[in-house]
C-alpha cells in the first residue's frame, strides 16, 4: 500500500509538469486550432537560458523569473516573425513551421551548448521534503500549482485575460468591441512559453539538461492534453496529473519502466480512437 | 442636420467578386436610419464595409473622419458598434462576460459598470441569465445580448444587421421599442438593416433601398412609405 502511494505522489510531481506542458499546448491550439510541436523545444530552449544565467551567478530565483521573462519574449517574437505570416496558410503549411521551428530550436540549442548532459539545480531546501516526497517533487508541485492558479486568476478575472479567450473563439466578433486580436495571438505564445519555461525548469533537475531533454516530456503531454479535451485548460490539467500517476504506476508495478514511454502512446491512441474530443473538450464537428 | 456619417462610391469585392457598386447615403447624428433591400443585394456587405470587415474602395467619413482602409478594431475604437449578421454571440462566455467584452475598448470603468446595470433594466431577462453561457441563450435573448454587447462601446454610431432576424412578432416590437428609447435617451445614431421593412420604416427617421450594390431610392422615413415602387415591392400593399 505504502508503495502505491509512493508511486501516486511521486505521479503528482511529474503530472503536474506535465499539466503545464499541456496547458501551453491548450493555449496555442485554443488560438491557432493546431498542436505546436515546437512546445518542448521552446521549454528546452528556456531552460538552457536559466542554466547560464545561474552558471554566470545569477541567484536561482532572480534567474527563475528572468527566465520566464525572457521565455514570454521569444514566444511573442516566434508568433509575430514567424506564426503571423502563415496564419492564413493551409494547415500543412503551419505544421511545416512548427516542426521547422522545433528543429531549429534543438540544433541551435545543440550548437550552443553541445549536445553533453548536464546537470541543472533544484532551489528547494531538503526541509521540504515529506516522507513520500522529496524536496524536489514537493517544491515542482507547489510551482507548478502556483502558475496553473495565476493563470486561472488571470483568464478568469482580468479585461486582458476575457480578451484572449475571446479573440481565441471569435476573432470576428473580437475586432467589433476592439480587441486587437493579432497582438492577443502573440500574448497567448508569449504566456504558454513562459508556462513552458517553468515545466522546464522544474524537469531539468530529474531528467537532466540536454537538447532532447522535452521530447519524451512533450509526448506525455500530448498525451495529457488530448486525454482532458485539446481544447480544455482545466481538463489538460486533470490529464497531466493522470498521465503522470499513471505512467509511474504502470511503470513500476505493471510494464517496467523501460516502456513507460509506450504508456503515452498508448493513451494518445486510445483517446483518439474512443473519444477523440477527450474527458473535458467539446465535441466538434470538423473545422479546419 | 449635421452628417455624423458620411459615405460616397463605396466599393467592395469577396475576391474578384464585387458586390457594392458605388453606395451613396449619409446619416445625421440622433438619426435612426433604415436600410431595406432584397436577399444578397448588399446590405450586410455595406455593414461590413464600414466596419473595414471586407476589402473597401471609396469614402467613408465618420465624425469628421476618413476611416476607409482602417482596421476593424480601430474603427470600433472610433465609436462604431456592430450588431453582426449571425449576432457575433461569444458562445462559450457567460452573458455578464459578452457584455464586459462589448465595453473593451472603454477606459471609464464606473461608467462601463452602470451600463452592465443599464442594459439589465432594458432586458431583465439578460440579468437572469447572467452567469449562464450565452450559448445556452435563446434567440430572441441572444439578440438582445448582441444589441446590449454593441451598446457597452458607448457607441456614437449602431450598426444592426436584421435584429428581428427569427424572433416572434412581439419580441420584435419589443427590441423595437427599446432601441427607439435608447436612441431618444443618449442619442445615439442606428442604421438599421431590416427585412421587415414595415417596422423598420416605422422606427427610422430616413431610410434608403439598395439594389445589387447600389442605392436605388433615398429619403425620409414617410417619403419612402408613400412610394409606390418601396410598397409594391417591401411592404406588400
Ligand atoms: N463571404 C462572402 N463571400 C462571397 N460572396 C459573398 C459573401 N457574403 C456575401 N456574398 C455575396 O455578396 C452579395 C451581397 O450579399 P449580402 O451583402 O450578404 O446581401 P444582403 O445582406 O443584402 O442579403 C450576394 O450576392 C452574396 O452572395
Ligand atoms: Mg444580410
């Protein structure tokens, strides 16, 4: 009993990274009606960002922040350079783009900082472990708690937050009151990569720093996103933390942990095959 | 009269097709002007170009203002409020929040909260319903959500495309008489786009018809009744 609860917390801890991952993938597909592959790259990139500033010795929390800063930037940059001139292409097109985007970001990020492993701090204090937890899980889950409700706040109570959700469903009718809808697009990459930046951070010190760091991270997430409804933020949260109790029971007590992997995959497929609009997400018929 | 609304040779085309041919009409302040036409003679479309939703050649001046080729949201910005073709209803957003979204553009927060309490005096309906999605609405509320929303710009100028499109008779007249008080009480300008051109031609002061792209007849509201061609053709007798 004491060893399935382990699993479930220590599922929580990733869950939760996988939940904000998948918000971000919410977040785009919610605006664009497509998944951006280049998600995981984005964090990654993010990520490698935070490691210098704390390599160069910035403190880990001035370098935390920064780093979303600096996350939120690059994301709105990508959306207005290279999203806003196919926004009116057809669909293969813009995924042309974010796979293009996704392997730039990882040669770039290879280039840089070589493809070589390496190790990236965890800032919580050995006080906050628990006695199924360590400090590390305990401190990603309560940062990754902390950034699912600021976003909640901000979408539910803020003028800026209802804009967004409303130049994502109707950019018609958006423009009619006034929204500039192009600028909440690039608002919308600019928080989901900042949510990204955080998921990254939070992973890195458990799977470590490297280029390919995100790529197993974002199948999880995919598979989170698709299993609460693509377009539903409270259900890509709900999926993310399922994902990841699930994906840690199984792993170790049913499959092992060298196929957890499939355990995504699994899902992914499944979902789609038995209700493609997932647990949360409205059910639509085709557009695009 | 002073024109608030001014509008010479419009042009517009979807793609290569144009569908305006050079509109002609103007509009004064504190006037409620109707547009009457048949199916796809280019009513919504005109709506449409004013509100730079369509590709545009030609003048349109709007308080003093050239705003042909602005952008949609600009032009909103401007004071020009839109009742869409199809009503623009945010589906997924409560009541409450399509009426805060109509007042976006708007800085004077007390003010905005007012109207919120304004428009539930209009329709008292709307303030039951306002925690609900505004997709589970019924027609006859969902236009009166889209009047409310466009009003929360505190607009200068109220562009509606057929607001008695599918309502019961009795709901009609009541937005009718509602959108006539809410023209007497702060002034504010309507050009009406209506099917029903016995109700429209009853509430508007001027009114005009269009005819494949071109504005045919022009003049007051009891000019447009007495003609023999409008009465044959829009109101059946
Ligand atoms: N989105 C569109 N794309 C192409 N043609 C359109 C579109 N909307 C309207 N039209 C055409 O433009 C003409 C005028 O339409 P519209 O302005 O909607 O007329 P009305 O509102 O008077 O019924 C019609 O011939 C219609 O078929
Ligand atoms: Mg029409």
């Amino acid at each position: 009993m004491e060893a399935v609860l382990l699993q479930v917390l220590a599922g929580l801890a990733t869950g939760g990274i996988y939940a904000s991952l998948a918000l971000a993938l919410v977040m785009i597909y919610q605006a664009t009606h497509l998944v951006n592959f280049a998600q995981g790259e984005m964090a990654m990139f993010a990520t490698y960002i935070a490691w210098s500033l704390v390599n160069a010795g910035v403190g880990y929390w001035p370098a935390f922040l920064l780093t979303v800063l600096i996350a939120f930037v690059l994301g709105v940059l990508i959306e207005r350079v290279v999203i806003r001139p196919v926004e009116n292409a057809p669909v293969l097109a813009v995924v042309v783009v974010f796979i293009g985007l996704l392997v730039i970001l990882n040669s770039v990020a290879g280039w840089i900082f070589t493809y070589t492993i390496k190790s990236f701090p965890s800032p919580f204090p050995p006080a906050l472990g628990i006695r199924y937890m360590s400090p590390h899980q305990v401190g990603a889950l309560l940062v990754t708690l902390i950034v699912l409700a600021l976003l909640y706040l901000f979408f539910r109570f803020t003028p800026l937050g209802l804009a967004m959700r409303a130049a994502a469903q109707n950019p018609v009718s958006s423009r009619l009151v006034g929204i500039r809808v192009g600028w909440m697009l690039a608002l919308g990459w600019g928080l989901a990569a900042a949510v990204g930046a955080v998921a990254g951070m939070m992973v890195a010190p458990i799977v470590y720093l490297d280029p390919n760091m995100m790529s197993g991270i974002l199948l999880y997430a995919f598979a989170a996103a698709l299993l609460g409804g693509i377009d539903s933020p409270g259900g890509a949260v709900v999926g993310g933390l399922v994902v990841g109790v699930l994906e840690n029971l199984l792993g170790a007590f049913v499959i092992g942990n060298e196929l957890k992997l499939v355990v995504a995959l699994v899902l992914i497929v499944g979902v789609l095959l038995v209700r493609p609009s997932g647990f949360f997400g409205s059910v639509q018929v085709s557009r695009v | 009269m002073t024109a608030l609304l001014e509008v010479a040779d419009l042009r517009a085309s979807y793609g290569a097709t144009r569908v305006l041919h050079g509109i002609e009409f103007s509009l004064g302040e504190r006037s409620i002007t109707a547009v009457l036409g048949a199916n796809g003679a280019g009513k919504t479309t005109t709506l449409r170009a004013l509100c730079g939703m369509v590709r545009t050649e030609g003048e349109i001046r709007f308080a003093g203002q050239r705003i042909a080729g602005r952008r949609t949201e600009d032009i909103a910005r401007l004071g020009i409020a839109h009742v869409p073709d199809g009503r623009g209803t945010f589906l997924y957003l409560t009541t409450e929040e399509n009426l805060r979204l109509g007042a976006y553009a708007r800085k004077d927060k007390r003010a905005v909260a007012r109207d919120v309490e304004r428009m539930y005096a209009y329709f008292p309906r709307l303030k039951e319903r306002r925690r609900q999605q505004a997709g589970t609405l019924s027609g006859g509320e969902q236009q009166m959500l889209a009047v409310s929303r466009a009003l929360m710009l505190a607009p200068k100028l109220l562009l509606l495309d057929e607001p008695s499109f599918g309502l019961a008779p009795l709901v009609v007249r009541e937005l009718f008489g509602i959108l006539r008080a809410i023209n007497a009480e702060s002034g504010v300008s309507m050009l009406l786009v209506e099917q029903n051109a016995a109700m429209a031609l009853e509430l508007a002061d001027h009114a005009c018809v269009i005819e494949t792209g071109r504005v045919v007849i022009a003049g007051t509201a009891a000019e447009l009744k007495r003609d023999d061609g409008v009465r044959r053709a829009y109101l059946g007798y």
